[in-house]
C-alpha cells in the first residue's frame, strides 16, 4: 500500500478507519510454512483474537490456516468463515463446563487449562480427544501482562502436577491427543522457544496417543525499522530437528502446531486518524487525533511504541510531538516523537496496527468503532462498516422514569 492509495482509502471511507494488507498476511504466513518446511506434518492455528475479522478469517482458511479460538464466540465466528471444524482448536482459560461442553458439540478440538475442569470433563466425556496446556514455567514475553508461561501465571497445567494429571487421565480413561503450551507474546530469543520446547517433549513422554504438539507462540514482529524480530528461519531449522527427532523417538508422525496472532496480522495493519487540533503548550506541541484508547489502547496498555508516520506531509521537515486522542482520559499514544511537520487536517498512519488493536476496541466515551478495510489485489474493500448512533443505542433498554 503506497501513502497515496492511504489517503485515498482515508477520503473514501472517513477517518479513524483501519486499513489491513492482504498480500502481508500472505507473505508472513508463507515465511513462517517455509521455516518449518522439514516437518511433515504442520498446523497453523492463527490466533483469531488478534484480529476477528470474518474477511480476515476468511483470507487465512483460504491459505490453509487453522484457527486458534479463546471463546465460544470466536469459534462460531470461524465457522461462520468456512473453517471445518477439524481445523479450529478451542484454548480458553477460566470458563465453565457448559462453554466447553458447547464447543464439543461443535465439534472443534478441545484445549484444557485446568485439573478441575480436566477431571469433570474427562468424566463425563472420556471418549472426546482433549488436549492439555502445561505451564512449563519459563518466563517469557515483552512484558509482565503478556508473559503467560511462568509460576505466577494463571495460565495452563502446572508441569509440576504431572503426577495428579496422569492420574486424572488414567482414572477417568480419557483421550489426550494433543500437548500445548503458550509462554507469552514478543518473544526475542529463540534459546527460550528451544528450552520451553524441551520441556514440553519431556511432558509429551506421559501420554501414549498424541498426535500433535502444540507450541502456542510469541514471535515477535518489528515495531520500526531495525527493530529486532524473532529469527522465525533459524527457529525452524532448529525446532523442525529436534521435533523430528522427537517424533521418531515418539514413534509416530506427529503434527507441529504453532498459534501465532501478531506475526501473520501485526505489520499488515494500519491505522489512520486525522489530526484535529495542533495545541502548543509552554512544554509540549500536541497533535490531537480523531481517535483515542477507544481505539487503540495498546499504548496505554502494554506501552507499546507504534510507528507513526505523516502520510499527508512525508517529505516535511522534522518536529516533536506528543500525539494524542480526544478522549476526556489521558491518552497519549507517543511522546515527543520527531514526525514531520503536522498540520491540522493531516492523515496520520499507526503502524503494526493489525494484531489487538481493532479487536480491543470500545465506545468509551460513546464513541463509534471505526470502520476496517482490506486490501486485497490493488484494491479496498469495506469489511466492517464505521458504526453508528443505532450501534450505540443497541441492547439499551430505555425505561419509564
Ligand atoms: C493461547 C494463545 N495462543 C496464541 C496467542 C497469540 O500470540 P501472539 O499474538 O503473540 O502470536 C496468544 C496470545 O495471547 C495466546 O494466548
């Protein structure tokens, strides 16, 4: 997408819209099906909450992806985009029986987090496969909120209660055909994948009847350029090996599965917003943008520092500013950051803006989502319409005072 067929995008369908590159999502899907090309049999489930698009779902089935799906929600919502459901893993963590029990009845792969749900649910369907989540406690992840493998997580089966869970397996007679584990998101090093892996061939020894191991993920992408990613090529050639090894010691072709959100969508997104109000103060030049954590919360949540660039003005000379929204919080989505000359009425471009930030969006303030745009072959197509007032007064029910 070249910064005139943005503005384009931005006229023809009003800003703050989110704009999401196809071809990128293809490209990132064929990189990482590359780098494990040795193994025989791999299962992409991409992580639908990154972004839930049912145009989006559709783009990665249509590629071959599984789905990867925290709630009863996002499972209809992949069936609802054409995936079988052979091909749709269900991984929640803290719901009720009832939810997991109505994802069976859809017939999805079942992904346990916890020895008491394990054991009601063992009982009473001892014939269903499940798959189980360890913890292997490794502390892993760009920061405390998306570090979800380590003792204090809330997170999967403690690798240390092997002995009950076997136990609860055994009693009950219940299938496990697949291991799992997920140990946290932007993940640098791929020493910590390889380690937590071999954690999780040492728990995989327990169970007879596997048939996939899942290595959840955490790949992290690049946030500006130079910026330090996961070496997803060298973690292939690595884990494929050792994953290969493994399955012949096992003595069956197993399947490697992987879960990633922010590698296939993060880069392929982009979110534009236009500037509103330029406010100098005595410290600080402010560019205040038609959009706010009502939007785009990432920032404010994780403090991640998304790219952003001036599309209206990219040759302009240097400046400082502090970008923020228009919601009555504060919230500021970069801090004195040098962005060519703004003026009001500008488009500017968040970029990295295709994993958790359309999908974390909200009315706060009564606010509209904004509308999402795929482009795909050259062209822009309206996959989620801007909402409106009716949107917001939707489920309300009005009573007489
Ligand atoms: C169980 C599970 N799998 C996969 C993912 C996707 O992670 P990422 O977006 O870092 O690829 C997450 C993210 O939180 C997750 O919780």
């Amino acid at each position: 997408m070249k910064n005139q067929d943005l503005l384009v995008i931005a006229q023809e369908f009003g800003s703050p819209v989110y704009v999401y590159d196809a071809a990128k999502i293809e490209k990132q899907y064929k990189r990482l099906t590359s780098a494990f090309d040795k193994v025989e049999k791999l299962r992409i489930y991409y992580a639908v909450k990154a972004l839930s698009n049912i145009s989006v779902l559709k783009l990665l089935i249509n590629m071959g992806s599984g789905l990867d799906t925290v709630s009863i929600q996002e499972v209809m919502l992949g069936l609802e985009a054409g995936a079988k459901p052979e091909i749709i893993i269900y991984t929640p963590n803290g719901i009720s029986l009832e939810e997991i029990e109505k994802a069976v009845k859809l017939g999805v792969q079942i992904n346990i987090d916890n020895l008491s749900i394990l054991e009601q649910f063992g009982t009473k369907h001892p014939k269903t496969p499940v798959c189980i989540r360890i913890n292997p406690h490794v502390m892993a992840g760009g920061n405390a909120n998306i570090s979800v493998g380590h003792i204090d997580s809330k997170f999967g089966i403690s690798i240390h209660q092997m002995p009950l869970l076997k136990r609860i397996v055994e009693n009950t007679g219940m299938n496990i055909n697949g291991i799992h584990m997920h140990t946290g998101s932007d993940i640098l090093d791929i020493d910590v994948f390889l380690y937590a892996s071999e954690i999780l061939f040492n728990a995989a020894e327990n169970f007879d009847n596997l048939e996939f191991i899942d290595f959840g993920s955490g790949f992290k992408v690049p946030y500006k350029e130079g910026d330090i990613e996961t070496n997803v090529e060298e973690l292939g050639k690595k884990l494929s090996k050792r994953f290969n090894e493994f399955s012949k010691k096992y003595g069956k072709k197993l399947t490697l599965a992987f879960e990633p959100g922010k590698f296939l969508v993060s880069e392929a997104g982009q979110f534009l917003v236009n500037v509103n109000v330029i406010k100098q103060t005595t410290s600080t030049v402010f560019a205040q943008v038609d959009s706010g954590f009502n939007h785009l919360i990432r920032p404010m949540l994780y403090g991640s520092q998304h790219e952003i660039s001036n599309i209206s003005r990219p040759k302009g000379r240097d400046r400082f500013y502090t970008v923020t929204g228009y919601i009555c919080e504060t919230d500021t989505f970069a801090n004195n950051r040098r962005i060519p000359e703004i003026h009001e009425g500008d488009i500017l471009s968040f970029h990295n803006a295709g994993a958790y930030c359309f999908t974390m969006a909200s009315n706060y303030n009564s606010r509209y989502r904004p509308a999402e745009v795929l482009w795909y072959k050259d062209k822009a197509h309206l996959i989620r319409k801007r909402e409106t007032f009716d949107d917001i007064m939707r489920n309300q029910v009005i009573v007489e005072l």
